[in-house]
C-alpha cells in the first residue's frame, strides 16, 4: 500500500523533517508532483540540507528514491543536489531513481517564467522563476521534453524546436537577456542526468508494491496551491494534493492507506495572494523571528499569521486526511495568548467555508482566544510531558478539522518530535 504525506496549508509546513523521521519505515519514498520550487529542510549529520527535487528519504540506507513522472525536473537544480547528498557519502546512482515520463525543464522555460512575471507588474503571484508554471504548460500543450526523450536519437531536434517555439514567446514579451550561459549548464547537467536510473515509473512502482514494498509518497508545496483547489491564481502549477498521487506516479487509488498532512502550529505564506490570518503587526514580526521563517528555496521572507482552520478543515477534507502531523509547536512557546481562527466574515456574513474567488473578497477572520503554555516546548520527549493548555490547543483543533493530530514537532532535530 501507498500512504501520502503532503503539506495542508501553503508549503512549508517542516514536511521535509516529517518524511526523514518516517523513511525508515518505507521502502520507497516517491515525489508525485512539484519541480524546484520545493525546498525540504532535513539536517543530516548536523547540518542543514535543503531538497528541491530527491526525495527525502535519500539519507536513510536501502531507501529507494523515486523521482516521478509528476514532477518536473530541472536536470542543474538536480546535479546541485547531487553533488551536496554524494559529500555526505550517498551514492545517488544506487538508490535515486527518475521516471521516464517525468517533463523536464529548459532553461528558455525560466526565461519564460521570468518574462511572464515581470510583465504581470503589480499583478505578480510570486513565482520562484524556476520554469515551472511554463513547464507545465507544455506538458498539457504536448510539447514537453521528457527525461526519456534525452536519452534518444533526435532529442537535440526536439530541443531546438522547443526552443525556436519559446523564443517566438520571448520576443513577444521584448525578453533579450541572454541565456546561453543557463545552456551550457543545463546540457552539463543532462549528460549527469544520463547517468543516473532512468525507470518507467509506474512499471517500477506498481512492481514494487506487488512484491509487498511500503511507499510514502511525498508531496510539495501545500494543498492551498493546488492548481484547482488552492487560492486561484495565486496557487502552483500541479495538483498538490492527494489525488495527484495516482497521476503522478501510476497508480491506483485504491493502493493508498493513510494520508498524513502536515501544519504548521500557526500560518506562513511566501509571495503573493490571499493570507485571511496575515498578522501585519509586532506579533506577525515575532512569529517571523522566532520560526526562522524565510524561504527555504528563495530565502525571502514569509508572510504569519494564526492558524486557519477553515482552510485547514477545508484541505483535510479535500485530501481525506486520516492523521495529522503539527509542526513548529515550539515557535508559541514564549505567546502568552493565541489566537485560531474558526470562521470567516465576508460582507458581514459569517462562514466556514473556503469561498469560490478568495482573491477577490475581503475576509475578516473570526478568531476564538487560547491561553499560551509559556514553556520551553523543545526538550519534551512524550505526551505526558505536554502542557494542559497545548493539550486544549490541540483538542480543539482536532474536533474542529475532523482528523486526529498524532504527532507534534517541537524543534529542528529528527528526534524533536512527540507521538501523542
């Protein structure tokens, strides 16, 4: 059987931590969707490493890593990661393995990305500028470069003509930066990509499970980017959430068993688009400071706020979330009031519902008051070590979203978490 483990709000929830402290218990760890823009924090011998595309299980011995056809891959983003897992003694070449059908990103998919966004002006959603969106784009245009198209005998004429076709596009948007330097890298790092296992991922995977393997299937971003779910048009390029799992690995719904979300104890946004929690005040300031929030991918820094729980209860039902994984608990410690947001008000009306254009209305969140546990949350090793009034915090988010929250992070570390 398959379980999911995805993000709940919008990215950077900590899922990076999470998978790592579950690898262990799977023998394969697979990304179904995202490209680069994703950046899973783990800390590996002490040090921090951020993930944009491997797996995260690529740490633990024996773990299989399946990059799959979801995804879509930038082959320089992808030796960079490489280069930085072989310094810690993993050898990539025996336990990464990327699906044939996965789409590749080139480097006039970055100027296009860049191009696009600076013409949006005012109207930016944020983008990484990584490729990903025009990417996308041309895998539903079914103009896509795969991972196994560089493997065969006309993948330069494949090029070229996607290229020519970006460069129409390019010249439409007045782009004349020139980026011959990013095509040097990029057929660099193709010749690396060649080297690694290129698999048909769903023959691959399904086998594996046939021969009783567990898979955790590892999302990026947050179910509040979905392309069709998440805050339009302020959202990703690909289904975020747990039914991208079947698309972007090739499998059968019914081959998932748990489905694992991941929240933040509060809310962060990085870019643009709606936030209804956004605290823009000393206390948004100090969850900023205190959480280290900046861009694991970007560095810049994130939007916070409290938590929303008609988001929350809205993706975890979206997801068919079974469990409930909180992190960064320990960032509250030292708030001596919380607040948690169960309703919205829009025109003077109240709701707890996601509304349809939430770009486009005013949302006066509607908040009930918590005490804070004004402790030092990080050195808690068990549940009955949890203060009485994280406890209430907690017991009130659980009934409130519908699903149990059966572990909490409090610190960084892999060990820094409590099963409740």
């Amino acid at each position: 059987m398959v379980d999911v483990l995805l993000g709940l709000q919008w990215g950077d929830e900590g899922k990076g931590k999470i998978v790592d402290f579950f690898a262990p218990n799977y023998d394969v760890i697979a990304r179904f969707q995202g490209g680069p823009n994703a950046g899973h924090t783990l800390y590996v011998e002490g040090k921090k490493v951020v993930l944009h595309q491997i797996p995260s299980g690529i740490f633990h011995k024996g773990c299989i890593n399946l990059i799959g056809n979801g995804v879509v891959l930038d082959p320089v983003t992808l030796k960079r990661e490489c280069d930085v897992v072989a310094s810690f003694g993993v050898d990539v070449k025996l336990n990464l393995f990327i699906a044939e059908k996965t789409n590749v990103i080139i480097p006039s998919h970055r100027a296009l990305d860049k191009a696009s966004e600076m013409q949006k002006g005012d109207s930016k959603i944020g983008s990484t500028l990584k490729g990903i969106g025009p990417a996308y784009m041309d895998k539903t245009g079914r103009n896509a470069i795969r991972v196994g198209d560089l493997l065969s005998a006309d993948f330069d004429k494949q090029y070229k003509d996607l290229r020519a076709k970006h460069q129409t596009l390019l010249n439409n948007f007045n782009f004349t930066e020139d980026i011959s330097a990013w095509e040097t890298e990029f057929f660099e790092a193709v010749e690396f990509l060649k080297t690694l296992n290129i698999v048909n991922g769903e023959y691959f995977i399904n086998k594996k499970l046939d021969e009783g393997k567990k898979v955790l299937a590892e999302g990026a971003q947050g179910s509040m980017l979905d392309i069709d779910f998440g805050t339009f048009p302020f959202v990703t390029s690909s289904n975020t959430i747990s039914a991208g799992v079947c698309t972007g690995l090739g499998i059968s719904p019914k081959k998932i068993n748990e489905v694992i979300g991941v929240t933040k104890a509060y809310c962060t946004r990085v870019g643009g688009g709606p936030f209804p929690t956004e605290l823009h005040d000393a206390t948004g300031e100090e969850l900023r400071k205190i959480g280290s929030e900046f861009g694991a991918t970007t560095g810049r820094p994130r939007r916070c706020g409290w938590i929303d729980l008609v988001a929350l209860k809205y993706t975890c039902m979206i997801n068919g979330i079974t469990q409930v994984v909180m992190t960064k608990a320990d960032v509250l410690d030292s708030f001596a009031n919380l607040n948690v947001c169960t309703a919205y008000s829009i025109n003077g009306k109240i709701t707890d519902e996601v509304p349809f254009a939430i770009s486009k209305v005013e949302i006066n969140p509607q908040y009930k008051a918590f005490k804070g546990w004004n402790c030092d949350r990080t050195v808690l090793k068990q549940a009955a070590e949890v203060p009485v009034d994280m406890s209430q915090y907690i017991e009130f988010i659980n009934e409130f979203i519908g699903a149990p929250i059966k572990y909490v992070s409090n610190g960084p570390g892999r060990e820094q978490i409590i099963s409740l």
